[in-house]
C-alpha cells in the first residue's frame, strides 16, 4: 500500500507512485475508454514448507561426532557438579570451560553454569549446538538413504542440502 | 528434483525449507528431520509457482 501523508501528492511522490504502477503492470494498451492490462497467472507448481527448529540435544551419537569434528574430548555419561548444583546426563567439555555442560537425551536441554561467560565463552556452547544439529541432521538422512551437501556461508551458518533419494 | 534445505544459524537455531514436493509430501519428507532437530517454533506454508505463466488479458472499464 502507498500512502502519503496529506494533501496533495508532491511532484516526487506522484513519480515513485507512477513507477510503482508502470514496474506492476507488464503491458498497456489504452484507448479512450479501456485499458487493457496482462496479468500474470501461475497455474500448478509444487508446494513447499519453511520450519524453524530450536534445536534441542537428544541424539549421543550427534553429540560424538560433534565433539570429534570440534576436536573436543568424547562425552562421558555423569553425574557433574556445576557451581552449585549438581546434574546428570552426558557431560560435554567445551573449549576453556569452567565446568562441562550436561545434555539430557530425555528432555533435549542443556545445563550449564558459565557465570554469564566469565567461565566459558557462549560461543563455545553455540558452536557445538551448531554442530551437534549438522550433524544430527546428516546422520537421519543417510539413514533415510538421501546425499547430503554441506556449505559453510559468509555469515557462519552451515548449510545442509539434502537430495531426497540420492545417495551420499 | 525434491531436496531439503537445512540453515543451522552460528547460534544453533535451524530454518527447514522444502522444494520441489508436490501437495502433503513436502510435510512428510521432512518430518524425520523435524523430530531429529528439535522443537519446531514456527511452520509457514508457501506455494512455489515455478510451471508455466499463463498471460492472460484483463479488460478494465474507465469512469467517463
């Protein structure tokens, strides 16, 4: 929708608004009393979903091979005392960590006490959620039977692209 | 081709996008991922419009 903000439309509003019009429609035919315009119509085409996910930590064999690609030590299933509590699940030890973080596989939480990054950087934790979803990801599409291609893009994001029914 | 796009943000959140599925296919190809990932927050709909346009003439009457 274009609005002005009252009165008459300026000179400069009336272009933008007429060259909004022209970009809109393709073609033009007018005479005195009609005008004729193509519309575009699509017709069929194929449907498709965007999902976004929170990921959650339920998967150990995701959590090892994110541990191994990061270069991290293999997660040990423990009962780890963090500042003052103490928690139970697969204790994963991030890079200049304080204490490890404790993945549930039951609720798909974290714990962690990093005392708001003085005792780990929340990077660390980040990059291995960021992992641990690659790789979670990759290891259900194999099992599915589908090839997958992974990209690092110019943000840091990872992009998984999976050809449904391919082989990998 | 029918593919799966997965975008793992540097925060580890996930953008799930399917193409080239036809109708309640695209739910379904990709629901294994979904339950793989974690808790879906959000879930959109779109309708991709790649098969043929069709031009079509539209008649308008002026005002005198």
């Amino acid at each position: 929708m274009i609005s002005f903000s009252g009165g008459m439309p300026s000179p400069k509003n009336g272009l933008i608004y007429l060259v909004l019009i022209v970009a809109r429609i393709s073609t033009v035919h007018q005479d005195k009393r009609t005008v004729f315009f193509r519309s575009h119509i699509s017709i069929g085409g194929s449907v498709s979903h965007i999902v976004m996910i929170q990921t959650e930590v339920r998967d150990l064999e995701a959590i090892r091979q994110a541990t191994r690609r990061l270069q991290l030590p293999e997660p040990t299933f423990d009962e780890v005392q963090l500042f003052s509590e103490r928690k139970t699940g697969w204790a994963i030890q991030l890079r200049d960590w304080r204490y490890p973080v404790v993945a549930n596989l039951e609720s798909g939480r974290v714990d962690f006490d990093n005392y708001g990054g003085r005792w780990g950087k929340q990077q660390e934790l980040d990059q291995f959620l960021q992992r641990y979803a690659v790789e979670a990801a990759v290891i259900q599409a194999r099992k599915q039977g589908h090839s997958t291609t992974e990209q690092t893009l110019a943000d840091g994001s990872i992009k998984l692209l999976i050809q449904v029914g391919g082989v990998s | 081709m029918k593919t799966i796009e997965i975008i793992v943000s540097p925060t580890g959140q996930a953008r799930l996008e399917t193409r080239g599925f036809q109708g309640a296919e695209c739910r379904e190809a990709s629901r294994f991922l979904e339950l793989a990932l974690g808790r879906k927050t959000s879930d959109t709909a779109t309708s991709e419009f790649h098969q043929t346009n069709v031009q079509q003439p539209t008649q308008l009457e002026q005002k005198e």
